[in-house]
C-alpha cells in the first residue's frame, strides 16, 4: 500500500504577504513539490518519465483557504495520487496546523501527460491501471470545476506580461503557480490586504511559452454572502490561457 506524502514545513520570511501570512501563491508552490516528491516515489516521478519524453502538466486547480498560516510558523503538508479517469489525473493535498488538528487548507487537482516533444496529450497506462499506487481518499470529493470569464459583461484589462526567464519551468513553459501570481497582482491591492482569501479555482487551458505577450484581464462581482469574486483571465492572442476565480 504506497503512502501519503507528508512534511513538516516552518512558513518562510520569503512566503508570506505584508500582513505576514501565507500568500496563496506560496501554498501553490508547496504542492507543487510535493506532488514531485510523492511522484517520485510511487515511480510516476520526472525523472522515470523522461524516458519515454512524456511530462506532468496540471490542467485544474481548486484550493480552499480555511486559516491561513503565518510566518515562522509550522505546518504539516500532505498529498496522495487518488485516481484516474481517461487523459486526468487526480491528487488531492491537504494542510494541518503543526499539532494535526486544525485544517488549513484543503486543495484537489486534475493533471495530464504531454508528451515532450509534440506537445500532445499522452496516455500513461503506468498509473491509471495501477491501483496500488492510489489512496481512495478525498479532500474536496467533487473535481476541480471547468470556469470561464463571464459572457454577459465586458472584462477590465489590468495588465500586459510579457514571458520572461523567472516564468519558465524545467519544460521550458509558464510554470502554474506564475498565474496566480499574476491574478493577484491584477487585483485591487486594498483588496489582496485587507481581505481574506478563501477560495481558488484555476483552468490552465493553453500552454504560455517563453516570447509570449499575455494580456490580463480582470471582473468582479459583489456574491449574495457578501463575498466579493474576481475572474482573471490571461490570453495570448485570441487564445485563453487561465481563467482564475478568486474568491475573498
């Protein structure tokens, strides 16, 4: 029976905002590597699939915030493989409090193969038809929602990012956390202060290349709770590449 991933993780002064908390980014980035860590050891991990040109690239992303940790603070991280249905993938994460009992953050994803070279979808029997590499375990038992801009308004353009080195990953693509960066930096900064963050839903629909021009487009609307919800939506071109729903 393989094993959850879990770490033991003190918050960073580099990982968190002005009001000393962790940004969401920065809890993008955690996952990020444990999802490399555990795929590395249940033998799905970057280094076994090189050899046949084929590579993890996440498609959705849903994360909600219950508490947010704080600088110096500890925190335990946990992440599994929990299924497969045709060309997705899940994996589900999970953050306590360093005691165990408080939830912090609870996330799910659905990721898919590319082979390298072609960019294509790949199929990778290795996992789908391997139970023994999955724990049945769910942290949001639903997927992670398919998300567009909203049709019936017209989306404000905040900014344009052109694609530089420090946006790039080892596959010579945007890495994922790099647009929720953007996302927040499109949003009122009154805002991403003094509001708390407590969901994210994310759809990577195209692939960001180095060269790249992305033009970065923001809506908002007051939710009958009172929450206010943002979309952000990035396109090169005519293309979507993300939708963003940013909700605090």
């Amino acid at each position: 029976m393989v094993e959850k991933y879990s770490a033991v993780k003190r918050i960073p002064s580099f990982d968190v905002d002005m009001s000393s908390t962790l940004k969401p980014a920065s809890f993008l980035n955690y996952a990020q590597e444990a999802a490399n860590i555990h795929a590395d050891a249940i033998g799905v991990g970057y280094d076994s699939m090189q050899t046949t040109r084929k590579a993890w690239v996440l498609a959705r992303m849903q994360v909600l915030f219950h508490k947010l940790p704080k600088w110096k603070e500890n925190i335990n991280i946990q992440s599994w493989h929990k299924g497969a249905n045709g060309f997705q993938f899940f994996r589900d994460f999970v953050v306590f409090d360093k005691e165990g009992s408080e939830k912090l953050i609870s996330a799910t994803t659905s990721w898919l193969v590319i082979d390298i070279d072609t960019r294509r979808l790949s199929k990778y029997p290795e996992l789908a038809q391997n139970e023994e590499k999955c724990i049945k375990e769910d942290v949001i038992v639903e997927q992670p929602a398919k998300i567009a801009m909203p049709k019936e308004v017209e989306p404000v353009h905040v900014m344009t990012h052109a694609v530089n080195y420090s946006d790039l990953d080892m596959i010579g693509h945007v890495n994922n956390v790099k647009y929720t960066e953007w996302s927040m930096n499109a949003i009122e900064l009154d805002v991403v202060n003094n509001k708390r963050l407590k969901e994210l839903v994310i759809n990577f629909n195209n692939e960001v290349k180095a060269g790249d021009v992305v033009e970065i487009y923001r809506y908002s609307e007051v939710a009958e709770d009172g929450s206010i919800v943002y979309f952000i939506e990035g396109k090169v071109g005519d293309r979507s590449s993300f939708v963003e729903k940013l909700v605090f």
